[in-house]
C-alpha cells in the first residue's frame, strides 16, 4: 500500500479519517508499507494491512 492512499481512504464504519502505524515497509524512503494497521480517529476500530493490502471490510465481515 502506499502512504499516499491515506487521502482517498476514510472508515468504512463512520467515514472518519483513518491514522496509519507501519509495522513493515519496503526499502527506501517511499516504499510501500507491507504490514500495519489502519485506526479511524473516532470509533477506533482497526483495520490490518497484510501484504501490503489493507483490509477495511467491517469487523464482522472479516474471517
């Protein structure tokens, strides 16, 4: 994923924005981030980046 789909992404839930903690990212300063999550900045649910994909199905669509 890249940092820049921060600005086109909200909270499925509320369309809140959502803060991104990077836990795994490519070589270099604009690589792409690999792992992390994703927290909107109201309701605080979280939301995974797993290869580099973030997964904003609500929480109880996801497996």
């Amino acid at each position: 994923m890249k940092e820049s789909l921060l600005d086109i992404v909200c909270c499925p839930l509320d369309k809140h924005d959502l803060d991104l903690e990077v836990t795994e990212r490519e070589a270099g300063e604009d690589g792409e981030i690999t792992a992390g999550t994703l927290t909107c900045t109201d309701c605080g649910e979280t939301y995974p980046i797993e290869d580099g994909i973030p997964n904003l199905l609500p929480p109880d669509m996801r497996e």
